[in-house]
C-alpha cells in the first residue's frame, strides 16, 4: 500500500533543490506555506466568513501574493501534467465562450462581467488546488483546518439559536451562523456533512491515540450537527460516501465507520422526540401560544421522527422546478448549447408561483444552461474523476471516493452551476471539485511515482 501522505515526486511539482543554495530552498519553503495558508482560508470560509465576498477576497489577495513570491511558476504545472484538468479547464471554459458570443435571454453587460469573473475564478482555484495536492502531508492539513473550523462553526451556531439569541428555540433546524447571519440549513448540511465524512477518515486512519480521540469526537459532532439541519440531501450525501468507501474497500475494512454513523443516526432517532419536545415548549413560551403541536412547527424544528420525516415528506416542489427548467428548452439550439450560463432565471421560474432562484441541481442546471453538450462533458468528467478517485481507494486514499461521491451526491437535487464558483448556495466547488482535483493529482503523482521504479529497470544494463 502506498503511503497517502508521501512527498510527491519532484518532477512533478518542484524542481529539485541546488544544494548549495539555501536561499532557493528558502524561497519554495515560503511559497509552499503561502500557498497552504491560502488554501485553509479558502475553505475556512465556506464555515466562517460572512459570505462569498469576503472569502473572494481572501482567495484573490492571497493568490496574487503567492504568485508574487514564485507562485507563477508552477500555477500551470498541472494543465501541463493532467489531462483529467485539461479537460474540465476546457469545459469550463467552452461554456463561458459560449454564454458570450451566442445568444444569452436576459444577459446584460454586469451578468456578462460577473460570469467571466465567477467562472475564471473556478479555474484558478482548481489550478490552485492542484498545486496544494503536491505538497506532502497536504490532506492531513487540509483535514484539520476544515474539521476545526465545521466544529467551531456548528458549536457556536448551536450556542446561539439554542440559548443565547432572545428568539432561540432548542432543536430548530440548525442553520450555520457565521454565514449570512443563519445559512440556509441545506447549505449548512452539506458543509458539515463534507466535514464529518473527512474527520471520520482521520479518526478510521489515525495511529496515535490522541488523535484517534479528537477526530472520533468531531466526527460524531460533526455528525449530529448535519443531523440537526434536517437535510435529506445531506443524509443521502452522508450515506453515499460510505456507500463509496464499501465498494472500493469491502465490509471488513469499512465496518467501523459505518457503524459510527449508524450508531450516530439511531442514537439521533431515539433522541428526536426529547429534542422536539423541549423545542415545541420554548416556542410555546416565546410566541404566548400554549397550544402549540409538532405539526404546527414542523418546518423549523426538528420532527420527533426524523426517519418518518424523511420518508414522508414532500419533495419541496423540486420536480417543479426541474420541469419549468424543461419546459424553457424550446428549441434545437436550446437542447444542444443551451441558454447560456448567464441567462436570467426569468427563463424558467416564470412559470412558478415563486422564485427559486437557481434550479437545486447541478445536472438539470448543465442541461438548461450548456445543452446536451454541457451535460455530457460535465458526466463525462465526474465519471473520469470518479474513476481515479476509485483507483486510489484501492490504494489506500478512499477519502477522495468518500468526499467525491459526498459531492455528486448532495448535487443531484441541490446546487446551483458547476462551472461557476460565485453562485447561490455557494458550496458546489466545496463538496464537488476540491475532492476530484486533489484525487486527480495523487492520481498522477502515484502514477509517476510507480512508473519511474519501472523505467529504470527497463532501461538498466542487464
């Protein structure tokens, strides 16, 4: 089994060092740092800053900085070694000539200046990310930050809408209240559920007993927080990475996280009606009204029944949402290319009593806006990444099949573009294309790394 943590091979990232030069290995050792602290801030803030903005900001300024200080040099290293990124870099990039040069229903000049911006973004953060998936021990330390952050985020959002705020009711579905005040509790499920499936690999792979300690303690947290959003798109993500680690692991080696979250969700289903209980009474004692039933607060607080729930209920009108996305694709133009990743959403929502705005599904989006084309190439991508991330699970790496099929999972009826990184939920590179460009990378590192040993055998006198 190859060891997931390894230096990476050189050739691949850094050029070896002159050994007489002390400056130069100076010099890389702070860009490599630049580049983590980067990094980590990037996802810190999809758990705790205010909202996309500032987190932009952090991921601009601190990238031009670390392109400053011999960053530049390896931002394309990965376009050169990976056609995997090769080919989603295109996609991307096929979409936004597309959504400018053919027609866009609704695009004005702004739509058109925040698209290239959004979309380029999406672009330089994978670059980015494939630079980070170079750096040994880089998982552990992505893990970490993420992990200690999604605890920090759920703690205090748990503090406040449960206790301190003069509106707190106990076992309302938890919304994160770092972000945007109290962030949806779709988007705060799928944040921490990407959390808690990371920190259950740390604690299934950890070695030293303190830290076995920790990660099992977040990973339970972390758990119960997702738990606590109500979200079945989290759940069925939740599930599917564990589904994921089964069948490129087997039962054997996957027994003990599966069971952690099974203990987990029955725990939460025994404990439930205590929880709407004391809810339904502080809701009764803030609104005057003795009255009150679980029927009655439903929506906002956690069902006495979360498995019944989860079952019964509705499917949120999403069904009606993706048939009005249908039902716009008039023409045959509109089948192949699409209206455009930029079109306004008048196209569609129109047709509803409501605006939804966005289509809560990254396919259906790739489908409305790029066309069949968009939609295949967006398949054909994610099934390719898959792949690599199955093949390292073989290996040793399941955390990339694990997150990955997370990502794919949440995204097929939630989510907004997966060629944009400025969109509403805001989570979609998060959950989605984090985990398959750090798959790509190991990919081709371990490829590098066994093909080399090979080669010189090949080539050595006999």
């Amino acid at each position: 089994m190859l060891d997931p943590n390894s230096t990476p091979t050189a050739g691949l990232t850094w050029a070896p060092l002159d050994p007489v030069s002390g400056e130069i290995a100076a010099e890389r050792s702070t860009t490599r740092a630049l580049l983590l602290v980067n990094v980590c801030g990037f996802l810190m803030g999809y758990y705790a800053m205010p909202n996309h903005w500032f987190q932009m900001a952090w991921f601009i300024c601190m990238t031009v900085v670390w392109l400053l200080c011999g960053g530049m040099q390896q931002l394309f290293v990965g376009l050169s070694h990976d056609l995997w990124l090769r080919s989603v870099m295109g996609l991307v990039f096929a979409m936004i000539v597309r959504s400018t040069i053919f027609d866009s229903p609704g695009m004005g000049i702004r739509e058109l200046w925040v698209g290239w911006i959004s979309s380029g973004l999406l672009m330089i953060m994978m670059m980015v990310f494939w630079q980070v998936g170079t750096v040994g021990q880089a998982s552990r330390i992505l893990s970490t930050a993420i992990a200690a952050t999604a605890v920090v985020a759920a703690f205090g959002s748990m503090a406040f809408f449960y206790f301190l705020d003069e509106r707190a009711v106990f076992g309302q579905r938890l919304t994160n209240w770092f972000i945007y005040g109290g962030w949806n509790s779709v988007c705060t499920g799928m944040t921490f559920g990407f959390a808690a499936v990371w920190s259950i690999y740390r604690w299934h792979h950890a070695f030293k007993r303190l830290e076995k300690v920790c990660f099992l303690g977040v990973a339970i947290f972390l758990v119960w927080a997702t738990l606590l959003t109500m979200s079945r798109g989290a759940l069925m993500a939740l599930v599917a990475g564990h589904g994921a680690l089964i069948f490129s692991r087997g039962w054997r080696f996957s027994l003990r996280p599966v069971m952690l979250l099974l203990t987990c969700l029955g725990c939460f289903q025994l404990l439930a009606p205590q929880i709407t209980k004391l809810g339904v009474q502080d809701l009764s004692e803030r609104l005057g009204e003795p009255k009150l039933t679980e029927a009655m607060t439903s929506d906002g607080v956690v069902a006495s029944n979360p498995a019944k729930r989860l079952i019964t209920r509705g499917d949120t009108h999403r069904f009606s949402i993706y048939a009005a996305g249908f039902s716009s694709i008039t023409t045959s133009g509109d089948w192949l290319l699409g209206k455009g990743l930029w079109s306004s959403n008048d196209r569609w929502s129109c047709s509803l009593p409501w605006n939804p705005e966005h289509l809560h599904s990254v396919f259906v989006d790739a489908l409305v806006r790029g066309g069949i084309f968009a939609l295949v190439g967006l398949l054909g991508v994610l099934i390719w990444g898959l792949y690599r991330a199955w093949w390292l699970a073989q290996r040793g790496e399941e955390i990339w099949i694990m997150l990955a099929s997370f990502g794919v999972t949440g995204l097929v009826f939630d989510g907004d573009s997966a060629f944009s990184m400025l969109s509403t939920p805001r989570f979609e590179a998060l959950i989605l294309w984090v985990p398959l460009v750090l798959a790509s990378v190991r990919y081709m590192v371990l490829n590098h790394e066994q093909k080399a040993p090979a080669c010189a055998e090949m080539s050595s006198p006999h």
